[in-house]
C-alpha cells in the first residue's frame, strides 16, 4: 500500500511533563523561524500506520521503549527516509534513555546538558534540531517533478542556417587564439604551472547526505558543477594543509605509555607496529589511552580495522571528569560514525557501558571496516572528522574545552570484537596558527 504523508509532526509522552515541556517549545521555536509542526502524543502514532508525516521530531523517554506501535513508526520512517520518500527524522531524549540499537543512523539529541534550571531549552540545542530538519532531500518523487520541470522542452533548437553560423564564428575565434598566442600575447602554462583556465573548467561532483559530508563517491563530470561550500572547503584545505606537514609523533610508541591490559578475554597490547584491541561480547567498549599524550588543540590520523566484530573508534581530551569518543558502528546495515561525550555523570567509568554519554551527533558514511584512515582535527569546540581524507562532519564539542589524553578502543555488542590500530600520526595545534 503506497504511504501518504502528512503535515510535519513532534511525538511526546503525555505522562512526562518534561517531555510535554520540550514538545511545546521546539514547536514554537520552529513556528517562529517559519516551520509549522503539529503536536501529538505517543497515542497518535496509532493514526500513522498508512499516514506518516514529511518530518518527525521524536521526543524519547523511557516509556517510549515500551510502546510497539511507536517503534514500528519510527522504524518505518527510517524506511521511507532512506527511500527519499519523508524528509527527515530527528530524536531528543529527556534523559538518557537506551535508544535502539537500530536507530543508531537517526541524529539523537539528549537535553540534559541543553536545559537550564527553569526547564527552558537553549538555544543551542532548538538551532541543531532546526539544521537537521533543513538539510533533508526533496522526496524522491518531488525531486523528480522538479528536474523535469527544469529541463527545456523537447524541441529542435538549432536549424541548419544557425548551425552554419555558428561553425564560422568558432573557426573566427580559433584563428584569432592561434595568432595571439604565436604573438605571445597569450602566455601559455610553463611546466609545473597550473592552468586557471583547465581549473575553471574542471569540477568534481560529490554526493550528499544532507550533513555536508563530501567524499568517497566523487567523480569527475564535464559539466560545470557548485562547487563545495566553504566550511567544507576550508575544512579540506585544514586537512591537507596539516597532513603534509611532519607529525611530531608517529607511531605507537613505548615512550606514549599506551596502557598494557590483559584480562580474560579483554586486552589493549602492541603487535610489531599496530596496537590490538580486543573485547568479548558485553555491550561494552574497551578504552586504551596513550598516558604522556595530552592535547587540548591536535590532529590525529591513524588506520582502524576492525577484524572481527561491532565497532571502535578513538577516545581524546581524556580526563577524570570528561572525554569524547568518536565512533565507527558497522552493527548497522550502512557503518554509522557518531561522536558521544561522556562526563561523570553521564558514564560509568567502570562499566563502560556502549549506551552511556551524549550523542553529539551521528551520520552514515561510505567506508570500508577492513581498512579506515581516521582523521580527527579538533580546535576548541570544533571537531572535523574526516575519513579516508574525505570530510564527514563538523561537531561541536562543550565548554569548557581542556587537554586530556588520546586512545582507541574496541566496543562489542553481541560478538567477539578485535580491532587493529596502525599508521598513527598526531600534530599538536597549540601553536598553530
């Protein structure tokens, strides 16, 4: 049976006066900036077995987990966004409730560190869920119209005079470039000179997923293309212009002091020049720092290939009371990368538990599990990954932003996990202007 869509809508629990709170105001911060979004309880999602709305807000809380129906809407959108048919899908949790592991590709936003002791949502947080609703695709049959509409009709639009005409103005100009370059009035490119003319007609067009993500699936295309917007340009340009330089710590390196664990079936431990991580299944992850490798501003770059398997990733700005890890799910049907920060109230330092922390974002990549090249550049609260040397991202990190130690770890859900780490490379940005 063909879906039908219906008008934007925010799902709440009614039972849960902070999740009614966070319905009703993300409702009138949207209708302020022109978006118009209906409101309706978990019940409501009875009414949308046939009927599911072009954009949904979910507003998650424990009770949620309970309720079926709900779940199977949410997976279906899943569904129908991934088929370009609804635009988009956004979840904020109140607390930090176990979303479902499938969810994982859903960008999930928890309040808690958005909400001030009157209940009131920043700023902040209203601008994020805003962006996630404004960059969505057309659904793929309002994509479709609207190409066609943009192609001219199918009519002959040369005749034979106008094609003659044309072939003497072009052979004109030919003779006019010869004899100007043989007069020298157009210099030609010296070897080891770029051309600016072949470079203004020369593009590459690149795939989207409606976050910015440039990358793997670029290709080069004859026709004159826009070209990359500029904070993925300049973040481009950051990556190439570090990365060329000599990484003041190349390696897994002793003298790091990468912690040496062996317990039972987990471990953190050198092998030549890789590092091997390894974790039984626990849906847990295994964090392995580097002791004397603190950084507050850096890049690091290094090769992740998880042998067997769910997910790891990199741990960074480490301390007692916060870190971030940044992390590669492949449980999923397309690898997801996410980046979660984990403060003390939020993470249980000794179970480790893979829910634990606040997503600070999540998106689908294109990546081989095999074989990644991470590369992570973090400045204050700005942090671009890039995998692969192709930008994925831009998070934005909390305040206050202070130096911690770097590492890797290896996360298992339902099986075995051994991840290998190799190639590492880390350039301090500090100094660096």
């Amino acid at each position: 049976m063909a879906i039908e869509t219906i008008a934007p809508l925010i799902l709440y629990d009614k039972d849960d006066i902070v999740s009614g709170n966070t319905a009703g105001q993300l409702q009138r911060y949207l209708s302020d900036k022109g978006m118009r979004f209906e409101v309706g309880d978990y019940s409501y999602a009875s009414a949308l077995a046939e009927n599911l709305p072009q954009d949904l807000i979910l507003v998650y809380s424990p009770r949620a987990k309970g309720k079926p129906q709900l779940e199977n809407i949410v997976d279906n959108m899943l569904t129908q966004a991934i088929a370009r048919r609804v635009r988009s899908i956004v979840i904020v949790t109140n607390s930090n409730p176990l979303v479902p592991q499938r969810w994982a590709s859903i960008p999930t936003y928890s309040t808690e560190s958005y909400i001030d002791s009157n209940n009131q949502l920043s700023n902040e947080l209203k601008e994020r869920v805003l962006k996630e609703t404004q960059h969505v695709k057309l659904p793929y049959s309002q994509a479709v119209s609207l190409q066609r509409s943009q192609q001219p009709a199918n009519r002959p639009i040369f005749r034979t005079g106008n094609v003659l005409v044309a072939l003497v103005f072009v052979i004109l100009g030919l003779l006019i470039v010869s004899l100007s370059m043989f007069a020298g009035l157009i210099p030609t490119p010296r070897l080891g000179q770029s051309s600016s003319l072949a470079s203004k007609n020369t593009t590459v067009a690149t795939t989207s997923t409606g976050n910015g993500r440039q990358g793997a699936a670029a290709q080069v295309t004859s026709q004159v293309a826009t070209p990359a917007a500029g904070g993925q340009q300049a973040s481009l340009n950051d990556f190439n212009s570090i990365t060329k330089e000599k990484p003041i710590v190349s390696g897994f390196q002793g003298s790091s002091k990468w912690d040496e664990v062996v317990s039972g079936n987990t471990s953190c431990a050198y092998n030549d020049t890789s590092y091997i991580v390894s974790i039984p299944p626990s849906n847990q992850y295994q964090p392995c720092l580097a002791q004397k490798l603190l950084y507050k501003n850096f890049a690091l770059q290094v090769t992740m290939n998880i042998k067997q398997g769910d997910a790891g990733g990199i741990i960074f700005r480490s301390s007692d009371a916060v870190y971030y890890r940044l992390s590669i799910n492949t449980t999923t049907d397309a690898p997801v990368l996410g980046l979660f920060l984990c403060e003390s109230n939020q993470c249980d330092k000794n179970s480790k538990s893979i829910s634990a922390g606040l997503s600070l974002g999540s998106t689908a990549v294109q990546v081989n599990k095999q074989s990644v090249e991470l590369t992570i550049i973090a400045r204050d609260k700005n942090i671009d990954v890039y995998t692969d040397g192709n930008f994925v991202n831009r998070f934005l990190g909390k305040d206050p932003v202070e130096a911690g130690k770097l590492g890797v770890y290896a996360a298992a859900v339902s099986q075995k996990t051994i991840v290998t780490f190799s190639d590492l490379k880390i350039w301090s940005l500090d100094t660096r202007k």
